[in-house]
C-alpha cells in the first residue's frame, strides 16, 4: 500500500517506501531544472543574431540535445521508484531552482554567461542530489545523478573556455570547432 503523496505506482522494489518517496522528491526537483535549462538554451540559440552564431547555435544545440538526455534519464529513474515525473510547463516553473534565463540579452557573450550561471548552479544541485540519494541508501539514483553531474561539468567547461575568449559585443564570436554529439561529452 502507498501512503507517500510522490509514489504513485506500486513497484517490487526493495527499497523501502519512505526512501523511494524522498528519492523521487529530490529526482522531480532536479528534473525540473534540467527541463528549465533545456528551455533556457533553446531560447538562447535561437536568440542568436550576430557574426559566430553558426558555432555558438551548435554548441548550444549540443547542450541542448544533452540535456533532452539528463531529462529522460531523471523522470525515467522517477517513474521506477513508483512516482510520477513532474515535468509540465507550470510544475517546471514552480520547482526550477534556477534563476530566470534574461528576456533581452544583447550578445553571445552574454547568452554564454547566462547559460554558463544556470549550468553552474544546476552542476552544484546534482552534487547535491548525489550525496541526498547515498545517504538514503538510493544508489542507483546517485549513479544517476553523478551521470548527470558528470555530463554538466563538461558542458560547463565547454562554455567558459569559449566564454573567456568571447570578443566584445559587436564582434564575431570564436566558438570551438569540437562539439560533442547528443549522447553528451
């Protein structure tokens, strides 16, 4: 019998109830920040209108497909505690821990901050997630998580070492030529 509001589903899994529903209470959290970057790097790449959009479009679209996977791999995990994925437009809003992406942003330079501070502070709360989900005995979700975490950090880096050498606005842009494929870095 269910008595934790995340679980949904019955399942054989031995972890036990009160674990399975902190576990997805913190996975759903993690999700929707994942979701809200996935959005936020989309919003990005096609705000892109100056010289060096063609390499900054694919990095961004790299991110982007990256993420489609973390998020995948998040509610997946979700759904086999018994939970449901918390995943719409209004739950992502309301759970995002993010800071809201810039409506106006005038430059690459600028997108690549932007989205360098929410993947820094996402890289931060899966760490976080990590070690929330060992001390609950999930492991599995912390594998997860460090997938996540792992994927991020290079994501990360990516950024900023194109980020430092960004020119001033009204520049072209110097993007990298290497661009990981969809299933990440």
């Amino acid at each position: 019998m269910r008595t934790a509001a995340d679980l949904a589903y019955e399942t054989r899994d031995d972890l036990p109830l009160k674990v399975r529903a902190q576990s997805v209470s913190v996975l759903n959290h993690r999700l929707a920040d994942a979701i809200d970057i996935d959005i936020q790097t989309n919003g990005a790449h096609w705000a892109m209108k100056e010289p060096g959009f063609v390499a900054l479009h694919a990095l961004l679209d790299g991110i982007h497909a990256a993420f489609e996977g973390y998020v995948g791999l998040l509610a997946e995990r979700v759904v086999q505690l018994g939970g449901i994925a918390a995943g719409t437009a209004q739950l992502v809003a309301h759970r995002s821990e993010l800071v809201v992406y810039p409506r106006y942003i005038p430059n690459g330079s600028d997108h690549l901050k932007a989205v360098a501070d929410s993947l820094a502070l996402f890289g931060q709360q899966m760490r976080r997630a990590i070690g929330q989900m060992a001390a609950l005995g999930d492991l599995d979700s912390a594998v997860i998580c460090t997938e996540v975490s792992r994927g991020v950090d290079k994501w990360l880096r990516m950024v900023e070492v194109d980020g430092q050498h960004a020119p001033d606005r009204g520049a072209p842009m110097r993007m990298a030529a290497w661009v990981p494929t969809a299933a990440g870095p």
